[in-house]
C-alpha cells in the first residue's frame, strides 16, 4: 500500500505545474483576439486562462491598463493565467498594486470577475482592492 502511494506522489509530481512566474505591461483588448499583455520590451504576449479570468481580461474597463498577471509561460509568446481562485490578476493605479475585484453597491457582494451580481442582476463595478498578504 505504500508503495502505492509514493508512486502516486510521484507521478502527480511529475506532472506538476511550473514555477508561477510574473508578467507586467499593457493589457491589449482586440476585437476577435485573443487579450494579451504588451510588455516594456515591447513585446505582445497572448494571455489565455480559465472563463472568469478570461472575462477579467476583455473587460473593456481594464483596457490599456498597467496589469499584471501570474501564471507561466506556454511558450515564447503565450502566457496561461493561473486560475481565477489564486487571486492573479493585478493593476497599477497611481504607481500602487491592486488585486482586480468587482462590487455590487446594492447587495455588497464582492466577486472576482466581472457581470451581473448573482443576487440582485445589477451589473458588478469595477472595485480593485489592496492585495491581501
């Protein structure tokens, strides 16, 4: 039984997923592409993720904003998001990090992703928030 489980332990391991790294620059909104990140370098860099992240992402309010994101790299130009629950998508405002959150002022639900608020239908605002630590 053991042996078992430290095959299994090694296996799960093997298929471990990559260091998360950080990715910083523009956020790119295209209509009929995929979002992407152009980075200080110049660089674009595709962004893709789960379907919350990805509705963060063509958000036309986070258009051009300073963004960043964590997750690793699929290759030289595409980047996967890590999911939505890992709290991996940030902006700049004024020079500060700030975790992109959205509000419903009526009910004051908080979610991670932008729509209509699950308990009242109002359209969520946009409310980035201080990073928890």
């Amino acid at each position: 039984m053991r042996y078992l489980i430290v095959v299994a332990l090694l296996a799960l391991t093997a298929f471990a997923d990559p260091a998360t790294v950080t990715l910083r620059g523009r956020l790119r909104q295209q209509p009929g592409q995929a979002p992407s990140l152009e980075t200080a370098e110049h660089k674009r860099v595709i962004l893709s993720g789960d379907e919350s992240t990805l509705k963060v992402l063509n958000d036309a309010r986070l258009k051009d904003a300073d963004f960043e994101v964590l997750g690793h790299f699929m290759g030289a130009a595409r980047f996967e998001v890590n999911p939505i629950h890992l709290a991996s998508l940030f902006l700049y405002q004024n020079g500060k990090r700030m975790q992109v959150s959205y509000w419903c002022d009526v009910c004051y639900i908080r979610t991670s992703s932008p729509g209509k608020c699950w308990c009242c239908q109002k359209e969520t605002d946009l409310n980035p928030v201080e990073p928890e630590h």
